[in-house]
C-alpha cells in the first residue's frame, strides 16, 4: 500500500513554544485518516505544513510521493484543500470564484464548475456574491473549489465546520462517496469525535502537538471502557454474592453496583442468575460504555477516567463534541 | 512564465468586479483639475486678488500660466500623489489577501507564487499607469480649456515625456509596497509605510540629501525643487532603480519562504 502522505518527526517550535512535536503519520491512498484534537492542538499548523505553507522546524513531510517544500508547485495539481474558515473573493460571484480557482489549476475544464455546483448543492447560489453567503454556504463553496479539479488527495481541516444537519449528512456521503467510488484519500481534522467515527477509517488523535494515539473505529470501541452496573434491593448481600465468587465491585454515588471486570460484562445473564441464587435477584442490570466525549478526555489526560455518568448504554451517539 | 495569462485574469477580474478603479480614478482626477485652477488664477491676477490664501498659494508654486509649468506641477503631483496612489492600489491588490483571508488559497498550487505575484506587480502597475495616463489626457484638455498660451508641440511632447518619466520612477521606487502589504498582513502598513516614505522625502530634500533618498526622486525629477539636474546624479537613478528591484525580489522571497500561517 502507498502511502498518500507521509511525515516523518515532524516538528514546528515558535520561540519556546511547540505546536507540533514529532508527529509521524502515513496515510494510506483511498482511506479516510481524521485528526482528532481539540482546538489549538497542533491540527491546522501540521496541515499547513503538509500544504507547504509552514515551514517544518524539523522533520520531512512527502504528499503523494513528492517532498514538500515551501513554494514548490508539486504536488498541488493533485491535492484539494480547505484550511481553517473558507474565504473567498466577496465582491465575485460563487461561480466567479469557482472560475478563479479553475483557472488556478490549469487543465481544469470550465464544466467541471457546473458540476460541483451542483455537487455541493450550490445552484441556486451561483450568481450570488460570495460576501453575501450564508456561513454553510461559504463551507460548501469552500468544499467545492477543493474538489473542482477532481483532485487524488483532499485535505480538510474541519469540513463540516458551519454546516447544518442536512449539510453534514449531505458532506459526509460526499465523501464517503469519493474515497468509496473514485478512490481519493482524505486527511480531515475535526474537533468532533462523534463525526470523525463515522467517516474515518483510522483516527490519529492529537494533543498539544503530540499525537497521542491512531487508531481505527474497531480499537476505538474497544478502548472504550464498559462496565456492568447492577441494582438490587439489599445492595450489601448482593455485593457479598458477588465478591464471594470472584467478581470485584465498586459502590457509585447513586447506590448502584459496578463491575468491570471482563466476564461481567460480556456475561450478564451469568451475574443475573448468581444473584437470583444468592436470593437478592437484581432489579436493574445494564452494560454501560464509555462515551466518546469521555474516552477522548480520558485519552489527553483531561479527565481521571473514572466512570461516572457520561457512560452510554449501547452503540457510539454522534455529534459529540470534545 | 507558467499560467500567467490565468493570473493576469483573475487579477484583473478581481479589480473589474471591485470598486477601488472607480475611486482610485476620481482621487487621481483631482490632480488635474487643481492644476487648472492653479492656472485660472495664475492667469487672471484679479481672480487670484479675490482667492486670499489660495492664490498665495499658487504664486508659490507657478509663476505663470504655461503649458511647461502646467506640466510641471501636473509631473509633481504625479511623483507625492502618485506613492500615495501606488500604495493604495498594492495594499489592495497585494494586502486584500491577507485582510481576506484568501492568501491560503493561493499557496499549494500548481499554479506557482511567482506567477501570481508577477501578475499582481502587472496588474498594479498597469492601474497606476492608465491613471496617469488618464490625467494626463485629463489634463491636456483642460489645459486647452482654460486657454493656456499656444505651444509648441515638442515642448508638450516634452512636458508629457517628463511626466511619463516621472510615472516610471514612482513606479519603481513603490514596488516595496508589495512587500510591507504582504508582512504587514493586510492595508495599513502600506499606506503608513507610504506616508513616512513622503514625509522623509520631504525632510531630506531639504536637507540636500534628497537624491539618495529613492522616495523623493520623482518629486525632484519632476522639479519640486528647481533644476533637476542640479540635485539629481546618475547614483539616484541607480537607487531607485536598485529599491523597484529590492521591491520585487523582497515580495517574492516573502510569498516563497516565510511561513504563512494566517
């Protein structure tokens, strides 16, 4: 598999201060790689370096098998961006700017502008001044000057930022669709857990310029801590049952009783009888995990990771923000 | 030179759709018609009686109402108002990127730094001559209206050469604009740059070190402090010539080399 970017040590030091510290990542062409972080965690300045906007302290960076350097004209042809708030030129048209970057790209036909417009759902906007355009539509058309040269490469930093509902279902099968269906690789950054599980297929979470850990949606939910939470009547002779076959529990605030332990939590049913045995039969029994917001404070350290009320019983809830 | 007739377009159209032609032209259209009145009251004495201040004003400047003077004062309004002008139009040009936030988009791609750039020193220059240009021609017919003695047309032809003159020496000592427009991030740097560069100019012409000040060649070329030739040497011209250059080579090695993080 070729890697589609790849930084080796990266490192950018303003002064005293460290907003990327050795980052190494390789993407993979054709996959979507999402940087997690929370603002300010070193996300924009290493996409800027990918770009060849920055200039790194230390370390390599190579896009679609060329080494950027500051300047150059390659490998840009193939790669679509958007970095930080789009902007554009406020007195053009949105069809006029799109034409500004299709001319920036040379080769690029002029049909390929009606196309993403329509694309980015942008029609009934394309006469209008981008100065007078809605902040989802700035997004959108942000989004489209970055796909109008139907580019292998696209990096994103915060795609769905300003969009509506509609908007980050709409963006997110887009993308779904290009990387699925044409094979383009996306490096996107996102302060949104919720979003990022449902797009990417690895995750490089990255915190005060370090990147802590990458891993993809399987290791995401098992890195998730979950733990079974068991209410009884008589909470003491319950627990007593418990401990005195192995199961090791906590007492929560509220009254209830947690286990963490692995064969608690994938056998339940086994816990339920014990305790129906042991006549004090639960009155609750469910299997809590961790939520996303949660195992991200966790992970950077925010947060002593104890488990308290923000576990979520079931599957991933989307729209966390962290 | 790759992509350069794309980024000439799209400077150009950026220009076209703004409202800076439009102002930029009526400031500038002032410089002839002040000449003018200059010359009404130049050349009625009893006018210039009933103007006070104002007619004072003239004396000082023009002692009488010809063409050679006409252009003269039109040539030295070129050479101050037009750095003024010259920023305003590189703050817009090169600056509005960054007060935009559009730079980021011209930085990966395959179209190079270079070629926007030059097509932007293009633009800008194209502008700030055609507006000259349109003085000028401004001029000349309202130096005919207001009934100027008949000349000769070589002395107009001179007059106009010293103007054309004087455009190409405030265009190569502003190109620096580019280059405070691009690290000051935005319009204001240019514009105050450009008012520090004419009030030293000022300050050293009077002080007799004018000709090595790049910013107050053209104002001496034009005449603004008598004979030319008696300030100026073969050195100043060197200097301006060597500021255009320091100018382009600066905006360029800054677009190229510095980080863009904004």
């Amino acid at each position: 598999m070729n890697h589609a970017i790849e930084t080796t040590d990266l490192v950018k030091r303003y002064g005293k201060v460290t907003a990327v510290n050795e980052i190494s990542l390789q993407v993979d062409e054709g996959e979507i790689y999402a940087f997690l972080g929370l603002n300010g965690a070193g996300k924009t300045t290493t996409i800027r370096m990918l770009l060849g906007m920055i200039k790194p302290t230390s370390g390599t960076v190579t896009v679609l098998g060329t080494q950027v350097r500051l300047g150059s004209r390659q490998p840009w042809a193939s790669v679509g961006y958007l970095v930080e708030t789009p902007h554009a030129y406020p007195e053009l048209t949105v069809y006029e700017n799109l034409e500004v970057a299709r001319r920036l790209h040379p080769g690029t036909e002029r049909q390929a502008i009606s196309q993403v417009i329509e694309r980015l759902g942008l029609s009934n906007y394309a006469d209008r001044r981008a100065g007078l355009l809605s902040q989802g539509n700035a997004q959108r058309l942000g989004l489209a000057k970055a796909l109008l040269h139907n580019p292998k490469l696209l990096i994103l930093d915060e795609p769905i930022n300003g969009l509506d509902p509609v908007g980050i279902v709409e963006i997110r099968e887009l993308l779904l669709e290009l990387t699925q269906q044409q094979g383009v690789t996306i490096l996107m950054s996102s302060h949104i857990l919720g979003e990022v599980s449902l797009l990417a297929q690895r995750i490089g979470i990255i915190h005060e310029g370090r990147l802590l850990q990458e891993l993809n949606y399987e290791e995401l939910k098992r890195n998730r801590h979950r733990r079974l939470v068991v209410r009884a009547r008589d909470t003491k002779a319950a627990r007593s049952a418990l401990s005195a076959v192995g199961h090791p529990t906590t007492l929560a605030q509220d009254g209830s009783i947690e286990l963490t332990d692995a064969t608690a939590i994938n056998c339940p049913d086994e816990i339920a009888t014990l305790l129906v045995r042991a006549s004090t039969p639960p009155t609750q029994l469910m299997v809590e995990e961790e939520g996303l917001e949660h195992y991200f404070l966790r992970l950077i350290g925010l947060n002593n990771g104890a488990l308290n009320g923000e576990m979520h019983n079931g599957e991933m809830h989307n729209g966390q923000s962290v | 030179m790759d992509n350069l007739s794309n980024a000439l377009w799209i400077e150009l159209r950026k220009a076209a759709r703004s409202r800076m032609p439009f102002f930029t032209a009526v400031g500038f259209l002032l410089l002839p018609l002040i000449d003018a009145f200059f010359m009404i009251i130049l050349k009625d004495p009893e006018l210039a009686r009933n103007a006070g201040l104002i007619s004072t004003k003239a004396q000082m400047i023009a002692g009488t109402a010809d063409w050679a003077t006409f252009l003269s004062i039109l040539a030295q309004g070129i050479a101050v108002g037009g750095i003024f002008l010259f920023s305003l139009i590189g703050a817009w040009v090169f600056g509005r990127e960054f007060a935009d936030g559009t730079l980021k988009d011209l930085l990966a791609l395959p179209t190079s730094r270079w070629t926007i750039l030059l097509a932007k020193f293009i633009v800008t220059v194209i502008w700030f001559v055609g507006l000259t240009a349109l003085v000028t021609v401004v001029a000349l017919i309202l130096g005919a209206l207001v009934g100027l003695p008949s000349a000769t047309s070589e002395l107009i032809l001179q007059g106009v050469g010293h103007v054309a003159f004087t455009t190409i020496l405030v265009v190569a000592v502003m190109t620096p604009v580019a280059f405070f427009a691009s690290i000051g991030r935005g319009y204001l740097l240019p514009l105050g740059v450009a008012i520090l560069f004419v009030l030293f100019a000022n300050v050293l012409a009077v002080a007799g070190w004018g000709g090595y000040f790049p910013w107050a060649v053209p104002a001496l070329y034009a005449g603004a402090a008598g004979d030319p030739d008696a300030i100026l040497e073969p050195a100043s011209y060197w200097i301006v010539f060597l500021t255009g250059l320091a100018g382009i080579v600066g905006t360029h090695l800054w677009w190229n080399f510095a980080d863009q993080s904004h």
